[in-house]
C-alpha cells in the first residue's frame, strides 16, 4: 500500500495573537510526514475561512462541525486522519466527541474538558468509535521523561515512596486579563477555564507527571487553591497533597504567580532504591540519585546505547544537539500518526503510550476533586475516577 501523508484538521489557533496553533502546526510539519488540510480556526466563520487561507490550509471551514461533517462525507483517503483541537477548554469536548463519532482521530488539547461530566461523555463517545485520541501533555514527549517512564517501570529506583511534580508560571502575577490578553481572560473564566484556573492549565500537567512517570494515580487528594491576584474568579495558585494507589505520596504544586519561574516544570521520583529528578530547564537530561553514589546523569540523543528501543524513535538528533518543546510536542503527533499507519498496517514505529482519554478523565476528576478538597478547607476528598 503506497504511504501517504496524514492529512491534519485543526480546531482553533487561527489569528494572529492566538498561541498554541501555531507550536502545534510547526509540529506537524516538522517530519515531512503530514499536511495541513483542514481548519476551521477561529469561532467568527469569516475569520476562520479567512485564517485558513492565510496559513495555507487546503480546505478552509467556518465552522468545526461544518469541518467534520464535511471530512466526513469525502472519501476515504481524502479526508482527514486525524483532528487537532486547540481552542479555549470550553470548545474542546464538541468537536472532539464529533470527529470520534465520524470514526477520526483526536489530538485534542489539555485539560480535556471543564467538567468531568463533560469528559466521562466524550469517553464513553471515543470508546465507542474506537478512535486514537492523544492529549498533549506536551512534556511527556521529552524524550528523557519517556525515559523516566521506562526507566521507572523497570525497577531502577525499587519501589517509589513519593513523587513530587511541580509548575510554577509567573505571567498571571498581575491582572493580565484585565489588561487585553486574551490567553489571560478566558484562562481565568470559569465559564471557558473549568472550576480551577491554575490547576486546570499547569497543576494539569504536573498531575499527568505523576500519572505518565511513576504509573501512579491520586486515590484521595487534599488542596489549597487560591486568587493571590485580587478580583480573579479562579485559583492562581494551586497545591496538593496526594495519597497514590500504592500508598505513596504525591505534592502537586502549581502557580501563575511566581514570578521569574518561566515554565520551570518538573518531577522527582522517589523510590526505596533512589530518585529520578527532571527539569523544564535542563530538559536533554535525567539525573538518578542512589545512597552515596555520584549523581548519574542520562542525556538525550540517538545515538545514546542507553536509549531503549521504544524510545530511539523519538529521537532526530546526535548528541548534544538539543531537541526542545516543538520537538516533544512533534513527538505527540508522531504517536497519533503512527497508531494510525500501525491500525491500517503501513510501516510505522511503535507508538509510545503517550496520554490518552482515559488520561484525560483522569485528570479531569483529579481536578474536581480538587476543587472540593479547597472548598472545604483542605478535607480528604476522593477521586471519583482513576484508569
Ligand atoms: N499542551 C500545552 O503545552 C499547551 C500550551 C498552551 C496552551 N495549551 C492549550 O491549548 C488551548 C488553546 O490555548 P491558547 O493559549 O492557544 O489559547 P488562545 O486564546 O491563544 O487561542 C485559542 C484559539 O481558538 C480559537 N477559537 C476559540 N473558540 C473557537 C471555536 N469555537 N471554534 C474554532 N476556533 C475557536 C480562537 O480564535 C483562537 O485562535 C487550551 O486548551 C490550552 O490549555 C496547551
């Protein structure tokens, strides 16, 4: 069967002061194996027929669900294979529950959903259609917290005790959203952000740490949420005590109002037999910690023996040449492109389990019970939801 080009669509991310499209369009295209085909890019249906055009999608749409429905009734092997969704969190669940219901893939942007009724609907809707569905969590495409993954269900630091996971931002320290900015005022909507503001955008993605890393889950959580920044409706600040499925501990700490943080996300893995410790900032590298022994420091780059074979072929770059967030969140793309080549039988790497649906309930109800946890001054609340 001769290979084609995926053909890509994409909700959201057109106009010019919009963000993550444009991260996750060079994304796409960064390996020569994908094209950009469809977009309905903006909710105004002229400015998203206009924005298509002007970021040279084939086929414009004003409308996600004329963009599905219109995929949908083209013939197979000229319509799309799979959906990206990068709108606000409001605009996430209708189209992705659509394209599913089509039969096409999602690649759909974090957090899920605004409620976890929300995302429990398009679960049941992607299991259903049995569709691939990716949620970026763009740092586990770092090929050194894939690592971490492996390297941990391996046994290399024994039995894990706790995991700390950590993002702090500063860029909220101020009314931003009173100010202009867009990315400021949806994020600090309830109505368009979900009930937590901080912990549905970045405590989103230290969670998700937990999950995707240590293989654990939140069984019962304890938060304290907060609006440092006066007149803000949502928590700008976001902290969590964990109790994990196999009696471990996990802090998830989050903030927009940390300033000079940058995007210094990261994790420590605290096993019986030694730690694992990742940073934003040095993200080519892994460090391992045992009892009285130098520190141990895995770096990326393919031709490291040490890179296991799941691994190798996330990897563009020799040694040295660093390999940044595009890179990692182009590898995202790569694990729905090569489910999909890998379900029609073309040639295709084996896709790492990257963040899926049940992933994205999953902090969903993370989330949620959160939120209930901080209502009630820090009580023991339990996660309804954990695949
Ligand atoms: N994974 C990551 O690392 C990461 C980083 C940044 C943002 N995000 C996520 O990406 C999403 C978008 O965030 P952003 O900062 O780019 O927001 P943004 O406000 O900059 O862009 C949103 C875009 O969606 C469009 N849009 C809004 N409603 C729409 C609709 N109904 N139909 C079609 N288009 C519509 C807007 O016109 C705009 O182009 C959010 O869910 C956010 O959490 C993820």
């Amino acid at each position: 069967m001769k290979r084609c080009k995926m053909r890509v669509g994409m909700v959201g991310g057109g106009g010019g002061n919009s963000f993550f499209g444009a991260p996750h369009r060079r994304a796409i295209l960064m390996d020569n194996s994908a094209e950009l085909t469809a977009g309905a890019l903006r909710s105004d249906p002229a400015a998203a027929l206009a924005s298509a055009e002007e970021l040279f999608f084939e086929r414009g749409y004003g409308h996600w669900g004329d963009l599905v429905a219109g995929e949908a009734a083209r013939p197979e092997g000229d319509r799309i294979d799979y959906l990206t969704i990068v709108t606000p969190n409001d605009a996430h669940a209708g189209p992705a529950e659509a394209a599913a219901g089509a039969g096409i893939g999602v690649l759909c942007e974090k957090p899920l959903t605004t409620t976890l009724d929300e995302a429990r609907r398009l679960h049941a809707a992607v299991q259903a259609a049995d569709v691939p569905f990716v949620v970026a969590h763009t740092y586990t495409g770092y090929p050194m917290v894939m690592l971490a993954r492996q390297l941990v269900r391996d046994g290399l630091i024994g039995e894990v005790r706790k995991v700390e996971a950590w993002y702090p931002q500063g860029w909220l320290a101020t009314r931003r959203e009173a100010e202009g900015s867009k990315q400021a005022s949806w994020r600090t909507d309830p109505a368009q952000a979900g009930a937590s503001g901080c912990g549905g955008d970045i405590g989103s993605h230290a969670y998700e740490f937990i999950r995707f890393v240590a293989s654990l889950r939140a069984v019962r959580v304890s938060a304290r949420m907060k609006s440092v920044v006066p007149g803000r409706a949502l928590d700008d600040d976001f902290g969590v005590f964990a109790e994990l499925d196999n009696g471990a501990i996990g802090v998830v700490s989050a903030s927009q109002i940390t300033i000079g943080a940058e995007n210094d996300n990261g994790f420590r893995v605290i096993g019986t037999a030694g730690t694992l410790r990742w940073r934003h900032t040095h993200f080519a590298q892994l460090e391992h910690y045992v009892v009285d022994r130098p520190v141990a420091i895995y770096r990326a780059g393919v031709d490291y023996g040490y890179i296991p074979g799941s691994i190798r072929p996330y990897l563009r770059m020799p040694q040295g040449h660093p390999e940044g967030f595009h890179e990692a969140l182009a590898n995202l793309h790569r694990t729905i492109e090569w489910t999909i080549r890998g379900r029609r039988g073309e040639e295709a790497p084996k896709p790492f389990d990257h963040p899926g649906i049940v992933d994205g309930v999953a902090v969903m109800a993370f989330l949620e019970a959160s939120v209930a946890s901080a209502r009630e001054a820090g009580a023991w609340v339990d996660v309804p939801f954990n695949g």
